[in-house]
C-alpha cells in the first residue's frame, strides 16, 4: 500500500507543471476589429493640372477583401458623372485606369463607400472622398514686341499654355527670361528681327520675369502661370 500511494504522489506532482505551468506564452490577440482607411490617395486630395492620361489610386492601410473593391464601391465621377474604367489591385493598393483620356478641366470625385472590407470583413466606417481637378486646354496666348515694350507687360496664363511673342516693332528685339539684366536660361529667344516670332511652351506653374537682351531695364515683362 505504502509503494501505491508513493507512486500516486509522485505521478501527482508529474502533472502539476501541466496543469499550471506554461501559461506565460500569451501573445494571442483578439479578432481584427478595427475599420480600414484609405491612407494614400492618388492624384492628391485638391491636385490641380492633373493630366488627362492619369490613373487614380487609394491605398489602404491594411490587406483588404480584393472582392469588395469593384466597380460599384471604388468609383470616379466627373462633373456627377461616373467615368467609365477597370480596378487593378497590387498589395493594398486599388488602381482605376480610365478607358480613356480625362475631361479637361473638370473637377473628378473619388469615391470608396463602406462597401469596401478588409480581409476580416470591416467596412470601412465612414465613405471616403477625395477630388481633383483636370488641366484645361492647352492655348496659345500672344505677347506684341514693340520699340520697346512688351503689349502686355503681365500675362497670366495655365500650366501648359504657350506663350508667343511677335516682334512687331522695328527695332531688335529678345525675349530672355531673368530678371533684368540676368538671364537665368528657362527660355531665350535669338535677335528677333520685325516680324518674327518665339514660342515657349509653360509646364510648370510659377512667376517669371523675362527681357529683352538688347535693351535691359527697358524692356520687361512677367508671365505668371497658374
Ligand atoms: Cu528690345
């Protein structure tokens, strides 16, 4: 009897590291609650001058259900209405190609509704907007070179416009970009003789001083391009 009760003992304090020991590893976290976001969108949320040819993009912060990101949750209207495109995926990132090229200068709405889940079934809590705006038609805008002025002095003109200045007066003339006297080389014209004429194409917006080369600090003007 004294051997049995031994052996029941000891098998006792066998079990006992299973019964209460390795309990420390924990780590488990619970189920995935959280709604995902949009974190990245593309072209940027109020982006002006967008080009026509462009695709749009969002990006979420966490892998989502690719089946729930389709033509009816991830859309992009333009003016109100629905612009017609294929969905891509690549890790979180969801990308419309439109089937064509963009309506110029025309304020595009991006939309993701709650329609869209993550790959624990979330939706997202709220719909997600974003807008950005078309670059209009490119125009050719004329500066008149006179003896010796610019006609305008100022023009103001949209990122991809071109600016044509025409020699119109009888005297040489430049047009040079730089404050006068220095030239800083975005464009320069040769010796215009009357009648001829210099073209530059503006792709990025900003204020630009020009001259002319022959007569500096006579004749100037600014081109500010929005
Ligand atoms: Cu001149």
């Amino acid at each position: 009897m004294k051997s049995s009760i031994k052996f029941f003992l000891l098998g006792l304090i066998g079990i006992l590291p299973l019964l209460f020991g390795c309990g420390g590893g924990g780590g488990e976290s619970g189920p995935d609650t959280t709604p995902p976001v949009v974190s990245i969108v593309s072209p940027a949320n109020g982006a002006t001058n967008v080009p026509t040819t462009s695709t749009v993009s969002v990006t979420f912060n966490e892998a989502m259900n690719s089946s729930t990101i389709n033509a009816t949750t991830f859309t992009v209207t333009a003016g109100g209405t629905p612009v017609a495109g294929a969905i891509s995926s690549s890790g979180t990132t969801y990308t419309f190609t439109p089937s064509g090229s963009l309506a110029t200068d025309t304020l595009h709405t991006v939309t993701v509704t709650t329609g869209a889940t993550d790959v624990a079934g979330n939706a997202m809590a709220a719909n997600f907007t974003s807008s950005f705006t078309t670059v209009s038609v490119p125009v050719t805008v004329d500066v008149s070179i006179g003896d010796n002025f610019f006609t305008p002095q100022s023009i103001t003109i949209k990122v991809g416009d071109t600016v044509r200045w025409t020699n119109n007066g009888a005297a040489l003339h430049t047009t040079t970009s730089g404050t006068s006297p220095t030239a800083n080389g975005i464009w320069g014209s040769a010796i215009l003789a009357s009648g001829e004429s210099f073209s530059f194409t503006f792709t990025q917006a900003g204020i630009f001083p020009y001259f002319c080369s022959v007569h500096p600090g006579i004749m100037t003007g600014t081109v500010t391009v929005q």
